[in-house]
C-alpha cells in the first residue's frame, strides 16, 4: 500500500478512534469520509445468526449502530428490495470477508443486478466499500460506505478500505454491550459435533475420545437441545455458521 494511501486512511480514521461511543466514531468516521465523496454510511455491531444465513436472517439480527442516508431512504421499496429480496453481499459475510466493494459480488454489468443499482441510486450510492471484522463468539462489526462516484481512484480505495477497518476495529471495542445469549457448549460438546461433522460415526468418535458410545450420544443430544436444532445435521449447520467448527 502506498504512502500517501496509508496516510490517508490514518486521517480518515483518527478522529473516529477517539469517540467514546460506537454511534460518536461512525458519526466522525461519516464527517471525515464525506470530505473525500462519501454519501452514505452504516455501521453494525451484532452477532452471527446462529440459523442458515439469509437476507431475513442477515436482517434480524440487527445491531444497526447508525445509517446516515437520505432520509427517504430507510424503509423505502428500494430500501426493502436490497435488504430482504436481493442481497448478494451475505455471500461476502459467509466467506468471511474483511474488505470488499458491492459490485464485487453484483457486477454492475450483470443484467442480474440491474435493479439492485437502480434501487442504490435512489439512496446516491454507485458503489460502497465494505469492511467488517469478526471477533469471538460470533460478533461481527461492519461498515458500509457509500459513493456517488463508482470509481474513487486506486488510492483512495485502498485508504478507504484500510480506514474501514480501523474502524470496525474499534467498534469490536464495544462488543461487550452485546447480550450474550448464544449457547454456551462444553469442551465435549464441540469435539463430538466437530468429529460428526468430518463424517465420523458415533463408534468411532468414542474410540477417538476414550468414551463410550453412550455417552457421545449424551454430548451430541445436550448440544442440540442447548442449539435449538431439531437433528444433529441441523445442530452441524449451527455451530459451522458461528465458525465453532
């Protein structure tokens, strides 16, 4: 990365580090980006749902720290149509994604997206870049930043994406307001869903732990009533969604 890129991305996100609030450093992040063309901005701090990601899913969990927008913007059919009907960057959160731009995953090209573009621009955003940044027990924090102008300059990308995740950084600082109420699952628990997740049957894991079958049974049943999964393929999923595996 460039100096002056490096430099830049320390401008735009000092002032943000020194807010004692997640709400305060999206707000400075937001005044310093909208300096160098930034015309949107939201900020998350939540949890990984522990059900199979989708845009619903992605939605419920919530965590919105701020979203600075036209104001027409939230909850307009445009709005509903990115968040609930066509919302590829959960692609992005799947993968595990620190950096990103939308038109990564909706290539303004792609006849697919058309309307997916048409509904950004009624908020001015002709692009956005996205940094997000994962912690422990499935909390995630995540920046959207919006432009009016699809092409920032090689430059300013790499500040911006750099900066991004300074500031997701800081606002993992501020997990600890989250309510922790994700399962909490023995040592036992988790090598018994880890071992049948690698295809390993009840026989073998026993064997592989020095316990009886009896009792990985025990271990397999207690993690899925703990997980809320009706079976243990999908108590499998959930813990493979909050990357416990």
């Amino acid at each position: 990365m460039g100096g002056n890129a490096v430099s830049q991305a320390l401008q735009l996100a000092d002032d943000a580090l020194m807010a004692a609030t997640p709400q305060d450093a999206s707000i400075r992040f937001f005044r310093a980006a909208s300096r160098m063309g930034a015309t949107y901005l939201q900020t998350r701090l939540y949890r990984r749902p522990m059900a199979r990601l989708t845009p619903e899913a992605h939605w419920a969990a919530g965590g919105v720290i701020i979203r600075m927008s036209p104001e027409r913007w939230p909850g307009s059919s445009a709005f509903n149509y990115i968040c609930f009907e066509c919302n590829p960057l959960v692609s992005a959160i799947r993968e595990n994604r620190t950096r990103y731009r939308f038109s990564d995953f909706a290539p303004h090209d792609a006849p697919a997206y058309r309307a997916y573009w048409e509904a950004l621009g009624e908020a001015d955003i002709a692009d956005a870049h996205c940094a997000t940044s994962y912690g422990s027990k499935g909390v995630i924090a995540s920046l959207h930043l919006g432009f009016g102008d699809r092409n920032i300059g090689a430059d300013m990308e790499r500040a911006v994406q750099m900066a991004g995740l300074i500031l997701t950084e800081r606002l993992m600082d501020f997990s600890g307001s989250l309510k922790d109420d994700i399962p909490h699952l023995s040592d036992r628990e988790r090598d018994c869903l880890a071992f049948l997740a690698d295809g390993r049957q009840d026989r073998e894991i026993a064997d592989l732990l020095g316990i009886t079958e009896t009792t990985v049974r025990f271990h397999v049943d207690n993690a899925r009533r703990k997980l809320g999964a009706r079976n243990r393929t999908q108590a499998i999923a959930r813990v493979a969604n909050l990357r416990w595996l």
